[in-house]
C-alpha cells in the first residue's frame, strides 16, 4: 500500500473515531457497540469452522469501520476514567525523562565513524545520529519529524546500513507505523540526499558492495490491485543500484523469479554478503520468519560483470546455516548441526564444501551461543543463560573461548563492525534495574564508555530479582524470572502481571524498562517466563512450542500463572497477562484455556485468528512456524491455537484489553477486532471487553514515545482497574 493511501485510510480512521465519541459515551450505560453476527462455515478436512465475524476482515466496509470507531471511542471513554491513570503517564514520562538521551544499534565503520539511533529525552521520534570516532562530536543525520511535519502523519526510520567506508549511508523511512520502508541513501559529509528514494526496501537485505558506490537492496514487488495480500513476500528480488542512478536502472541478480535455474522458491527473500577484503559475494536467503535458508557464492567481479552471475551452492536449508558473515576467503556461520546450543563454523571459500568446515567457537556447558561478531582478530560471542547474556571471546584456534566479566548481570550486546577492522569491540550492557551502559573491551578488559551510557531515573525502588523454574503440565522445568519490591508479602493481594512470548525462538531477556518500574511503584509483581517456542534453551525448546506442539506455549503460560498463585504473590483476582503479536496465542490461549486463572489480560497486536492468517500478507511466511490449513495434521494445530475459534459461549472470561495499530502490516487488525466482537458476545462475566484503535500506528516499530506512553498507561490503569486497586471515576 502507497504511503498516500496510508495517509487517506488514516485520516479516515480518525474521523471516525471522533464522531462515534458522543456514541460511545451514550452507551456506557449498556455496554460497547454490538456487531452483527453474519456466520459463515467453512469446512476443512471434514470440520466445520464457524466464523460469526468474517465480514470484518474487510477493513475497507463501511459498517466495519463504523463499528471499529465506535469501539475505540467507547475504550476510550472508559480508559480515561480509571483512577489514576494520568498520573501512571505522568510517571512514566517522568521516568523516560530520567533516563536522558538513549542511544542504541551502533555499527562501526572501518575508518571508525559511528552510526546509531538516538531517541532524545524530550524527542518525539528516534533519530539517526553519527560520530567521528568514539570521541567526536554527535551530529543528527535524519530526523523523521521532518517528514512527519510535512505530512502530518508519523515517519519513523526502520533500518540503516552505512557503506563500508562510513561516507554514505543506507536507511529505511516509513509512514504510520507502516513498516513499508522506501530506501534513502545520505551522503554524510554534506547531508544531501543521493538520488531518489526506491521503494519497498524492507529491513534485513541491504548492504554496501566493496566498491563503497553500489549498493545491493532485496526489493518487494509492486502487487497488482487483483493479486492477494498474500503475495506480499512472494517473488522479490535483490537489486544492484549505483550512486545516484534512478531506481528503474536497478539490476537484478538473485531472486526466484531472476535466476531461476537455482531451485529458489517463491519466498525466498536475499541478501548478499560482502567484506571490503574479499573477493567473494555470498547470497542467503531466508522466508522472512527462519532465519536458515539457501546459501550460493560467487566472486565480486562476477556480480559486477552485468552479465548473468554464476552463482554456486554451498548449502541448503537442512544445513541451518543461521547467522553468517563473511571476512576475507573465510565464510563464518553459527549452526545447530551436531550442536543443540549452537556453533561457529569457518568455512573458506575456495574449498566451499561445508564437510571441510571447521569449529572456531563452542557454547560453554552451561549456556547457547545466541550470536556473534567477527573482529579484526578475534571472534565475540553472545552467550544466553536463561534470561541474561553474556560475552565471550575466541582467539585464532581456541573454540573453547574465554568468559568476559561483566560489571552486573544483564544482557550484553555488541556493535557491528562490518569491515571487521577493529581489535576492540563496542558493547552494551542492560539489566533488569540498571539501564544499559556503554564499554569498549579491549582484551579482556571494559572501559566505560559515558557517551553510551543511558542515566538511572532518581528515586527507584528497591527491587528484587529472582530466578525460578516452574514444573508444566508434563513435568518439564519451565524458566520464570519474577521482579518485585523488597519487602513484599506474598499474601496472594498484589496485583501480578505475567508476561511471556513463545515463538520463532525469540527469547525474553533482561533489561531496564520503565513500564515495569512504573508496575512495581504501584505495588506490582512481574513475572516474565521463557516458555516453550523461545530459544532459551536451545533449538530443541523453540521446536517444542511450534505447529503440533504449539499447546506447550499457553500450558506453560498457565502453568506459571498457578505457580505465582500458589506461592501467594497473586490470586486469581489480581493475576493479570500480556504479551502481543505472535505472543497473542501465548495470552489468548492462556485466558481461554484457564479463564478462571486471571483476573484481566492486555493483548498488543496479537494474531488471534490463526486459521485466516495464512491468507494475510504476513501469513504465508509464519507457515514454517505455525503450519498450513491445507494439510490436515497443520489445521488441526492452527484451530487448537487460534484464540478466537476457541471462545465458547457463557463463560466468564476475564477483562480484557485488545490493542491495535490500524496500518499494522505483521498481524492484520482484523484479528483484534473480531475477537473482540466475539469475546464480547461470549463472556457471562460481565467484565470489560474493550479494543483499543490507533488510526496511526502499526504493529508498534515507529510509534512514538508519546504513544507508546498512552498504551502503556491504559494498560496498566486498565489491569489495576480490574484487580480492583482502581475505580472508574463517576461522570
């Protein structure tokens, strides 16, 4: 969808909304807008699956935005009348505010210059900035709040990819959360735009060619007003574009549907690989959601002959070549072959048979290498155990490494260093109460890097760490790390919110937020659990929460829920969850499954009907993940998961808080909104059901901090409410 046509739809959204408030304000006293039920039965494999509220799927009906708008106007009127939420909102900018300018996702470039995101303390967007070195002075290269100004709609940055000279920079820009990035090339020293935009550049497949004047973008097609939003990723293709030349005179190189003698299939999205000191290109692939796919190589000159490139195939997707970079002859990659906490292989490239491939670094015993950066003579490892990561250092020949002490527990993070010219690295460390502070590690040794460090707000409480396991429904030890303020009693009275996620391996880690202080200041407890399809354990506990086995993922959920009840830190009265996205099966299914456990749940963005998902532009790359419709054994799994076909009528559900962005591109907002018609049909509880609209946001990446301060101030008051530490305040 144009970014005009973003605007247009916003624009109506918010129309709206405003004139269904004198609605939503007449009815409080009966209750939200009530949707029509227009059933409609499809039958797959033999099952007849009802669904009450397809017609909402057409975001573009008529009724269905009225209905929408009048939704949101009356969440609205109700949110805003929770005891104290302004003061939550209050607090929580007072917090941002404490801790100053954030800076974050630096690469350094090889003649040192450092390229990062900056989200000011009183900014309204996160800006790209830049530094001559680690002692230059910061200069602001791109603020989206130009383009937001002159358009009225939210502009946010969604990646940057600088050359690897540092002379010119790469960078993506999109409008109201949409995430369709068009890709921006800056010349640094002057600040001028080089050529014009090119559009449909998503994050993940843009890099630099040795040259420093070309550059290599994986670019979506341009879909016809008849093709299915499915076709979204399907048949992209990665471009070469020189300096300033028009975007039509891009060439393509790799692509399903540009060298098809590779057996590439239709969503397999490229990139290439490059090092300024080596002769080769490597080409990857990937269907958007698992990180492994093909992997070929070709010499540079080939590429850049213009001539059809002969690409060769080092490895398929059995491989699972995970993470790969490229230094010189060598090609690196982290792997789960033979390796169920993962391995750096090397592999050089002029003997490129993967059985030559040797180990250059090995997992310590008690934790999984989760990522790592090659330097200019040694490699650095992210090394998870549970939910903090540490660093770990690998010389030339030893695979064993060596463990890095780090000030406090956290998560550590590493700069990217794409020349691989550096013998120091940059990192970051973040904790559950410490901001994230800067270190450069020369040796085995970390200096403090003030420049990147992020302040400590004044007046934090005193909090309480403590890492659990918890035993699920099948006796498997389920990994809980629960944060509370000292002094606490475990009388079963304090309001506990769990959190959790669940999918693509994607793991919940330490780190400061204020959402949770701001929790914990009102006499909360949080609990975050590393549940079945989160990586925390390894290839093998992401596996055991997909397709089939995807019920591990909301067991685990529940099972951590009785546990907080059972050591009296909630009951059921003022146990609440959250999470969002793919995490909405983790939250949906929990409260469908146990509805009397939970008091209240929030979910963000969330796909809830997982038996449409697949036909959504986002839905046919989670197949790998979540399975088809179309093959009987993957149905089944996808009705078991999807929240809204497992509602049942006159069951007392708890409260529950449905949020969404109406331009999210991930997890269509239809989602949201028919489980909202249908849980507010079904529930004899008589506890809010309420959906929460922003007619300008998407699936979150790019909202500003003004709006992410409002979702989590009505989340918060909208819990509380419901634990009954708030009241809703009388008109």
């Amino acid at each position: 969808m144009t970014n005009h046509a973003m605007r247009r739809r916003g624009a109506f959204f918010i129309l709206a909304l405003a004139a269904a408030l004198p609605l939503a304000a007449a009815a409080e006293s009966v209750g939200p807008p009530v949707a029509p039920v227009r059933d409609q039965v499809d039958s797959w494999h033999g099952v007849a699956v009802h669904d009450p509220y397809r017609y909402m799927e057409n975001l573009a009906d008529p009724q269905v935005k009225a209905w929408i708008g009048e939704q949101g106007a009356y969440a609205r009127s109700l949110l805003d009348r929770i005891e104290g939420r302004a003061q939550i909102e209050q607090r929580l900018a007072q917090l941002e505010q404490g801790l100053g300018d954030r800076r974050y996702g630096i690469t350094r470039t090889a003649g040192g210059r450092l390229f990062y995101l900056l989200r000011e303390r009183s900014g309204r967007q996160v800006k790209l900035a830049m530094r001559d070195g680690l002692g230059g002075k910061e200069k602001i290269l791109v603020d989206p709040e130009v383009q937001a100004q002159r358009t009225g709609v939210p502009h946010a940055i969604n990646w940057f990819v600088p050359s690897l000279d540092g002379r010119h920079l790469a960078y993506g820009l999109s409008a109201g959360g949409s995430e369709d990035a068009s890709l921006y090339v800056l010349d640094v020293a002057s600040g001028r735009q080089v050529g014009q935009p090119v559009a449909r550049v998503p994050d993940g497949g843009v890099s630099w060619l040795p040259d420093n004047r070309t550059i290599a973008f994986n670019q979506l097609r341009q879909l016809n007003a008849e093709d299915a939003a499915s076709e979204t990723y399907l048949d992209s293709a990665v471009m070469l574009l020189r300096l300033g030349d028009a975007p039509q005179q891009a060439r393509a190189v790799f692509g399903a549907a540009v060298t098809r003698d590779l057996g590439l299939q239709r969503l397999d999205n490229g990139r290439l690989l490059f090092d300024p000191g080596s002769p080769w290109v490597v080409a990857a692939t990937n269907d958007t959601t698992q990180q492994e796919g093909s992997v070929f190589v070709a010499r540079v000159d080939q590429l850049t002959a213009g001539g059809a490139v002969p690409w060769r195939r080092l490895a398929g997707f059995d491989d699972h070549l995970l993470e790969i970079e490229l230094r010189g002859n060598d090609l690196y990659y982290r792997t789960k072959v033979d390796a169920p906490r993962f391995r750096i292989m090397k592999l050089d490239l002029r003997r490129p048979d993967l059985r030559t491939a040797t180990p250059v670094a090995e997992p310590p015993a008690d934790g999984l290498i989760e990522g790592f950066v090659i330097g200019k003579d040694r490699l650095l490892a992210r090394v998870r155990r549970g939910a903090t990561i540490g660093l770990r250092a690998y010389a030339p020949g030893n695979s064993a490494g060596q463990a890095i002490a780090l000030p406090f527990p956290g998560a550590a993070g590493i700069a990217e260093d794409p020349a691989h010219a550096h013998a120091d690295f940059i990192v970051s460390l973040a904790g559950w109460t410490q901001p994230g502070r800067g270190f450069l590690l020369r040796g085995g040794r970390l200096s403090p890097l003030a420049q990147f460090d992020t302040a400590a707000p004044a007046g934090l409480p005193e909090v309480v760490v403590q890492d659990v396991t918890v035993r699920s429904h099948d006796g498997v030890l389920v990994p809980m790390t629960i944060l509370h303020r000292k002094g606490l009693r475990r009388d079963g009275s304090n309001p506990t919110l769990l959190l959790g996620y669940g999918s693509y391996g994607i793991s919940e880690t330490a780190g400061f937020r204020v959402g949770n202080i701001a929790w914990l200041e009102n006499g909360g407890v949080v609990a975050v659990a590393n549940v079945r399809g989160s990586g925390v354990y390894g290839d093998a506990w992401r596996m055991a929460g997909t397709r089939l086995d995807k019920p591990n993922t909301w067991k685990d959920a529940i099972a951590c829920g009785q546990y907080l009840v059972d050591q009296g830190y909630a009951s059921p009265a003022t146990l609440g969850i959250m999470s969002g996205s793919a995490g909405g099966v983790f939250a949906g299914r929990a409260i469908t499954d146990a509805p009397q456990l939970f008091a209240a749940a929030v979910i963000h963005v969330g796909m809830l009907d997982a038996i449409r998902a697949e036909d959504t532009a986002n839905g046919i790359t989670n197949i790998s993940e979540f399975g088809t419709v179309k093959d009987p054994a993957g149905f089944k799994g996808l009705l078991e998961m999807s929240t809204y076909h497992q509602i049942r009528d006159g069951t007392a559900y708890p409260a529950v808080l449905f949020v969404h962005g109406l331009n999210d591109p991930r997890v269509d907002a239809w989602n949201s909104a028919k489980t909202t018609a249908r849980l507010q049909a079904a529930s004899s509880s008589g506890k809010p059901v309420l959906f929460r609209v922003d007619a300008q946001a998407g699936h979150g990446i790019g909202s500003t901090p003004a709006q992410q301060r409002s979702v989590s101030a009505d989340t918060y008051s909208f819990l509380l409410w419901q634990m009954n530490k708030r009241h809703l305040a009388a008109r």
